[in-house]
C-alpha cells in the first residue's frame, strides 16, 4: 500500500484531516506527507495539520480540523457541542476549542482557543472528534445561548438519547437560576 493510500484510508476515519503526528503514528514519514502536499494530494490548513483532497466531506469537517489546529489535547467547548450535534439554533461565528496548553502558532479567525482544563469525566467524542461531554457543553452555553434555545437543544437531546433523565433535570434546574 502506498503512502497516498494509507492516509487516504486515514482520512476517511478522521473527516479529511490528517496530521503529521497521527501520519507518522501509522508509519507515514512526516517527509511524505510534505511530499504529497506539495503534489496537491493534501492541503495544508495549518502547523502540522493537512487536508485529504479526496476525502469525502461531510458537516462535521470543519469542526475536526478546528480541534487538530489547536493541538492533540484540544476538545470542542460548549456551544460548538451543540452546533456539532445540530441541536438547537446555534449560531456559531467562530469554533470554540478547548485547552490547557498555550498556542503559539497562528489559527484560522474561524477557530475561538479557551484556555480550560477539561477533566476526563467531562470529555466524550463526537464521532470521533474529541469534545467536552453534552452535559457539561450544556452546562457551560449558559452565558452565549439564550435560555429557550438551551431548553429545546435539552429536549432536542433527549429525544435522541444524547443525555441521561437525570443530565438533563440537572441542566433544566440549573437554567431556572
């Protein structure tokens, strides 16, 4: 199998994205990578972080290469959850990411760094782009989304078993105070 196909194959799993770490975590030298760019097999979006052109897109694309700008601990933060899992109106100007490491390199204008620990209780995955749980981006859309949005994205949820009875009582409570 050749290096073109073999980041294909990746691509495929992670929405378009391949980065130079996970490229040579399946034995793809970080110099191939570069090699295939400059043929027009990838597109680079930014430090380390490539597109595969023939990947098929899908509506969740742009938030994978959000979180694999911001680097490899970085999850999707509050209300960029709720846009991922189209629940509720969110109008998302910019993509929200967080993490506790500090960014140095340049991000797309579209892409909004929060400098936030995320435990590991409040971590989830939403097909397999690395996210703060429903509950918690619930929890912390407070301040952005107005009450009656996060009260349907809550009934939205649990409709499609996103959340537990229990998460979501707990949501409802905390937005009548």
């Amino acid at each position: 199998m050749t290096y073109r196909e073999t980041l294909r194959e990746l691509a495929h799993d992670t929405h378009g994205v391949v980065t130079l770490s996970d490229a040579v975590s399946i034995g793809v030298p970080a110099v191939e990578v570069r090699k295939l760019a400059n043929r027009g097999a990838l597109e680079r979006r930014g430090k380390g972080v490539y597109r595969m052109v023939e990947a098929p897109h899908s509506p969740l694309d742009e938030f994978a290469e959000a979180v694999a700008l911001v680097g490899p601990d970085a999850v999707l933060a509050d209300e960029a959850v709720l846009a991922a899992l189209d629940l509720g109106q969110v109008n998302l100007r910019r993509i929200k990411v967080a993490t506790d490491r500090r960014i140095r390199h340049a991000l797309p204008a579209t892409v909004e760094v929060v400098h936030r620990h995320i435990d590991d209780r409040e971590r989830d995955d939403i097909d397999g782009i690395p996210s703060m749980s429903l509950f918690s981006a619930l929890l912390g859309a407070r301040s952005t989304i107005l009450p009656e949005r996060l009260v349907e994205a809550v009934r939205k949820a649990k409709a499609r078993d996103l959340i537990s009875e229990r998460e979501a009582d707990q949501v409802l409570a905390a937005l009548q105070r």
